[in-house]
C-alpha cells in the first residue's frame, strides 16, 4: 500500500490570507526573527511551488502577487487552448490528409476521411501511397486507393489536424505530391 504524502510545512508558519482566485496556498513563519519567509503551494500539488527567504514582508507579498497572477494567466491561455482545440472541425467527407513522419528516412501516409461525427471526430481510412515522381534519393508521393479499416479519431480544431500516433499528424492535403525518402536511402 503506498504511503501518501502531505505538504512540508515548517513549525510556526501560519497560513497567510490572501485574496485568492487562483488556488495558491501560502505559508508564512511571519517575520519571526526579523526574517521572512514563506512556502508556497499550487492547486492539489505536494510539492512546494517556492520556498524563499525574504528581506521585507513587501517582498515576500509582491512573491505571492506575482504567483497568483501567474497562476490566473496560465489558466486564462489553458481555456483558451482548449476551446480553439476543442473547436468544430471544416475537415468534411471525402478529404484526403497526409501524415509526414519519421527521422532519418521521411515516410508519407495518406488518409481519406470518410464520415465527420459531431464537431470534432472523424472517421478515416488508411490509403495507400503511390510514387508520382522520383529522383536520386527521393520520391514524391499522392494517395491511391483505400485499404484498411476505419479509425475514429479526434479533430484538433485549431490546426485542423488529427493524431495517428504519438509522433505523427495528419493534416489536409493540397493535392501536391509530398516528399518521401527513396527505398535504400535512410539509415
């Protein structure tokens, strides 16, 4: 059974009241000794988000200004993100995407989007890729047929993209022939 953990709090700090919209939670030892000094919590977090010595108390709450502000921004650009992820896609059926990936050796896949659900997800098929031209060391590739079963996938709205794996995208397709690394020429 794992032990749970709790928050450090130092002997004789006191929880400092603030005006908070923000979820941050501030200890402070209240200038015992002539020094301040205080540690500061985020959200549900165990770990302390700072744990400074101070040489004023107006310093030690221009820290805890500045925490909380942060704190507000990051929330503000967090819901943002979301709903401009989250928002309806203008992929529609009978698009074709293309997923450029790999490393040392470029490979291109191809995807037709045969069924759009709801605002945000997708069906699509896997296409083959087929050889439009080449040169030493390259070939440029376009969709072929379909092959392959149907995925359910998640429209990232903002980029009008879709996740296939944890390294790749796809993205629509402009109908260009698309950049693959020749057989024989990666490592």
């Amino acid at each position: 059974m794992a032990v749970k953990k709790e928050r450090y709090i130092p002997a004789g700090y006191v929880p400092l009241v603030i005006d908070n919209p923000a979820d941050v939670v501030v200890y402070t030892n209240n200038g015992a000794d002539g020094k301040w000094s205080a540690i500061c919590f985020a959200g549900k977090a165990v770990n302390a988000t700072w744990y400074y010595l101070f040489r004023s108390e107006e310093a030690m709450l221009a820290q805890v200004a500045k925490t909380v502000n942060n704190r507000i921004a990051r929330a503000a650009e967090v819901a943002k993100y979301k709903a401009e992820r989250l928002a309806p896609t203008d992929l529609k059926e009978g698009d074709i995407l293309y997923c450029s990936w790999g490393y040392d050796q470029t490979q291109v896949d191809f995807y037709k989007v045969k069924e759009v659900i709801g605002n945000n997800r997708i069906k699509i098929v896997p296409m083959t890729a087929v050889v439009a031209e080449q040169s030493t060391g390259a070939d440029y590739m376009v969709a072929g047929e379909e092959k392959g079963e149907p995925m359910l996938k998640v429209v990232n709205g903002k980029q009008n993209s879709v996740k296939i794996t944890s390294f790749s995208n796809a993205y629509l397709w402009d109908g260009q022939p698309k950049y693959e690394t020749a057989f024989g020429y990666g490592r």
